[in-house]
C-alpha cells in the first residue's frame, strides 16, 4: 500500500471511544468559551475530535443561558432520564400488579 493509502487508513480506522471527567470536560469548555481560544486549536492540543468538543461547548451555552428557546440544559437532561425510568419501573409495576390482580380474582371467583 502506498502512503497516501496508509494515511487515508489512519484518517478512516475508528478512535477508541474515551471517557472524560466533567471537570476535564468543563475546563476545555472554558479553554474555548473563556480563554479565546478555537476549538479546532483547542481540539488539536488535547487530542480531541472538534466534534465533540462542539457538543461540550453547545451544551455549555445552553447551560449558561444562551441556547435556543426549547434546548434542554443537561440538569434537566438528567431529570428527564430519571423520570423516563421511573415511568417505565411504574408501568412494569402496573403490569405484575394487573396480573396479581386478575389471578387472585380468578382464585376467589
């Protein structure tokens, strides 16, 4: 394979998905919201794809204030993740208590 090959595999091979602290996440938000700096430079010196330091820096904004009308900010992204398990813990509640329910009375009955 010749190197223009090589590096169009390297470009194209998969990046190991890693994980990130809030506060590493939050400190190169400031890098780009609060230091002046891009984030394709910001991205470049941490090893970072410019993708996701857009979401971080999105999600940021919409955390401060300066979203669009309607953008969820990630506390109430939480709240909403919460309240959709517990809506589908209570329906599987529903459901056994339905059938205790019904086989008790068929017992009884």
């Amino acid at each position: 394979m010749d190197t223009l090959g090589k590096a169009y595999m390297g470009v194209m091979a998969k990046r190991k998905r890693r994980a990130f602290t809030p506060e590493f996440k939050a400190e190169t938000v400031r890098l780009v919201l609060d230091g002046g700096k891009g984030i394709p430079e910001v991205a470049r010196d941490l090893d970072l794809t410019e993708s996701a330091l857009r979401l971080w820096v999105h999600q940021a904004k919409v955390d401060r204030g300066q979203g669009k009308p309607g953008e969820l900010t990630t506390v109430e992204r939480e709240e909403l993740q919460r309240l959709r398990r517990e809506v589908k813990d209570l329906r599987i509640e529903r459901e056994i208590l339905k059938k205790a329910a019904a086989f008790f009375a068929k017992e009884n009955g």
